[in-house]
C-alpha cells in the first residue's frame, strides 16, 4: 500500500491501530462520578463544602388549654439560630433564657431571630408570624417561661415542618400540626 500524496503512511497505520480498540475510560470514569455525586443527594454536596443543612420549619401553631400554665399567662419565644457557634451559648431551659435573653441577644445579635408571645389559657395561635430567613435557620428553639419545672425544658421545633407546641396546665408538649 503506498500513502497517498501529501499524506504519511504512519498517520493511518495509528488510526487503523485505534479502531479497534476501546474507548478512553477517562471520559466514563468521569461520566460514573458526576451521577454518583448526583444520585448521593445535596445532603453528601453540602457535607464537601461546608453548608450546613437548615430546617424544614415552615409553621409553628400554639395552644394554650384551659388552666395552661397553672392558670397563668405564658411568655414564649421562638429561637431562630442562623449560626452553628451559636447553638452551643444557648441555655437548655426558659428559666435560664428569660434571666440571660437581653445580653444573648446582644451578644449574637447577627446569629439568632427571635419571636416573642404572650399566650393567656385557652388561646391560641393557629399560625405564628415567622421570621423573613426563618428558612436558612440552623435550628429552630422554643423557650417557655413555666411555672412548672417539666415544663421549663428547651423544645427542639428544628425536625418538624410544622410544629404545635401545646401548653397545659403543668407540662409543655411539642408534635407535628395535625392539618
């Protein structure tokens, strides 16, 4: 066979060499990896670059059942946390919120929303305003300050889509909203 003019004989010895041999697997590995990635979910994606997830918190509803907190009106806030280090200043009851809220809110002013009620017994509040970055919180606290201490502990609303906190007449109870 002679090369056709203008045209070395190796160049199609090389493609007659690559015809019959497969693919580079570079592309494939590649191909494998990004579904792998995509498959793992945001959850693994957020992991690598250090996003932390937020909660699914889109309501919260209050109850206050007649005799509620021995009969008493109840003060309760609504903790919004936006920063992870902030998780760790917070007290892990509403006794200790109450006592501390004015220098923790002026310590991590840019970390924490925070919504306040005052809820007299047999009230209640079938949507509680929300607020405006409630969706990039880290974590979602409920402080209630109760006369009882089974009611006086931190409430976790974080999980929930929408949550009801029920105050009765010695104790507090957290659950997802029934409608």
């Amino acid at each position: 066979m002679s090369a056709a003019p203008g045209r070395p004989q190796a160049s199609s010895h090389r493609r007659a060499q690559h015809e019959g041999t497969p693919m580079c697997p570079a592309p494939r590995l590649f191909t494998l990896l990004a579904l792998a990635v995509a498959l793992s979910g945001c959850a693994m994606l957020d992991k690598l670059l250090g996003i932390a997830p937020t909660t699914p918190l889109k309501q919260v509803q209050l109850v206050a059942e007649l005799g509620a907190n021995q009969d008493s009106a109840t003060a309760i806030d609504l903790v919004f946390v936006y920063d992870d280090n902030a998780r760790g200043l917070l007290p892990k009851t509403g006794p200790e919120w109450f006592a501390n809220k004015a220098a923790l809110l002026a310590s991590l002013t840019l970390s924490l929303d925070v919504v306040s009620l005052q809820v007299p017994p047999a009230s209640s509040v079938p949507e509680v305003p929300l607020p405006g970055r409630h969706r990039k919180a880290l974590a979602v606290y409920s402080y209630v300050n109760f006369l009882s201490p089974a009611g006086q502990a931190m409430g976790q609303l974080t999980p929930f889509k929408c949550a009801q906190i029920t105050l009765a007449a010695t104790v507090v109870r957290y659950q997802a909203c029934s409608t």
